[in-house]
C-alpha cells in the first residue's frame, strides 16, 4: 500500500484530497497546525507548525521511520492574508514564505531519497490561479505560489529518471474557510456585500460562474497519482473556471 502525506489536510482542499486518497486505497497521514474539527476515518494526524523548519524535520523524521517513506506528497498548506502593499506586515510576509514555500522545498527534500530508492514518487503542489497571474493586495500569497510553480519545474527536471514526477495545481476560487476569510476581507477593503465580492471581484473573469469545491481538486490529485499520469509532469494544471482562458 502507499503512503500519502498531505499538508494543511484537517479542512477544505487538503481534507477532501485525504478522505479521496484514502478512498482510493492509500494510506493517508494529514499534518496541519490545527486539529480536525471532526474524525477523519483511517487517516493519521499530525500536528505540525510548517512555518518552523525543525518541525518540518521533526515531521519527515516521523513519517519516515514510520512509515519507510512517503510515496505521496501533497504540499497544500497555506493561508492568505489581504492587505495593501505598503501596509504589508514583514513578520505576516515571512511566515506566508515559510509555510508556501520553504515547507514545501523541505518536505519534498525529507521524501526525496526514499522516493528515488524505490523508484517511484508523486510530488503534488497546490499552488493557486495566483501561481499564473496577480491580483490586487495579495502580494505575499503571489509571491509564494510562483516560487511553487517554480520548484515544481525544478522538482521534476530531477525527478523524472526516478519514476517521480511533480506538479501543480492551480485552483481559481475554492469555497474553502480560506476564501471565506478573503471574501470578508475583500467586502471590507472594497465596501461591497460579499455576494458582490464573489460575483464581481472572485468571478468576474471567470468564464463558469460558480465557486470551485474541494472535490473537484482532490480528484485531480487522484488523477496525478494514477498510472494515467505516469509521464505527466512539470506542469500546472489550471482549474480556474475558464480564468486565464482570456
């Protein structure tokens, strides 16, 4: 059986891409620096703080010795925070880098060997439609999602000659916690209701005029973990309602 860790997996995208890996017979771990809110059937939970570096050691440390290595990894881990340029915090910058960016590179670096000695490995980033272009007072969340879609490029170049692959997804808007959190930011910064947020600012560009579900991610990841996919890598799958279409 393999092993799947997935990051930030207690809710939205990371718990529904668990509970479908679990439902596709693998074995599922979640780390996230929350707990579930809720049992989460035959899926490990870890707690982990993925903006501090030794607890992402700590994390692969475990994964590995118990479960002689990770055959999936999902790096979806990740918040948002809206605020003008010149009133960005530094600290608030910071850690965004840390969780979106240094994590990944870290956690993929811990899989790494274990991935090659068995000559086969999945390495799926969650990166955003933000990953692909910009949009207004997001700028560390930009920042991150192209550096991702980056080091999944980078992931991939070396990957390929030992059966493990890397990609990205890059989701447009998701009815998660996090993009409700956005929507009420975005109502207070632009003095709109928030159905007006999602209709006019969210959806405006969007070709599908509907927010994303978690599922419809969680079932890309299937397909990237699927033998079909076999040689699918270095690419950023856009699921973005038709978004970048224009």
């Amino acid at each position: 059986m393999k092993t799947a860790l997935v990051t930030g997996g207690v809710s939205g995208i990371g718990r529904s891409t668990a509970e479908a890996l679990r439902d596709n017979g693998y074995r599922v771990i979640v780390a996230d620096l929350n707990e579930p809110a809720s049992p989460m059937d035959e899926i490990q939970f870890i707690q982990a703080d993925l903006a501090n570096t030794d607890a992402c050691q700590h994390l692969i440390n475990t994964v590995n010795e118990q479960h002689n290595g990770i055959d999936i990894l999902v790096n979806n881990a990740g918040f948002q925070h809206v605020c003008p340029l010149e009133d960005f915090p530094l600290e608030t910058w910071q850690t965004m880098q840390s969780v979106m960016l240094t994590a990944p590179f870290l956690l993929t670096r811990g899989v790494w060997p274990a991935m090659k000695a068995k000559g086969w490995g999945r390495i799926i980033n969650i990166a955003s439609i933000h990953g692909l272009v910009a949009s207004l007072f997001k700028s560390s969340y930009i920042t991150a999602k192209h550096g991702l879609i980056g080091f999944t490029k980078a992931s991939a170049l070396e990957g390929g000659e030992f059966g493990i692959t890397a990609n990205a997804i890059c989701p447009g808007y998701v009815r998660t916690p996090l993009v409700e959190r956005q929507i009420a930011d975005q109502s207070r910064l632009l003095n709109l209701p928030e159905d007006r947020v999602i209709a006019d600012v969210l959806l405006k560009n969007a070709a599908v005029k509907r927010l994303l579900t978690p599922e419809d991610i969680a079932a890309m990841v299937i397909y990237l973990c699927s033998p079909a996919a076999d040689c699918v890598t270095g690419s950023s799958w856009s699921i973005d309602q038709g978004w970048t279409a224009q």
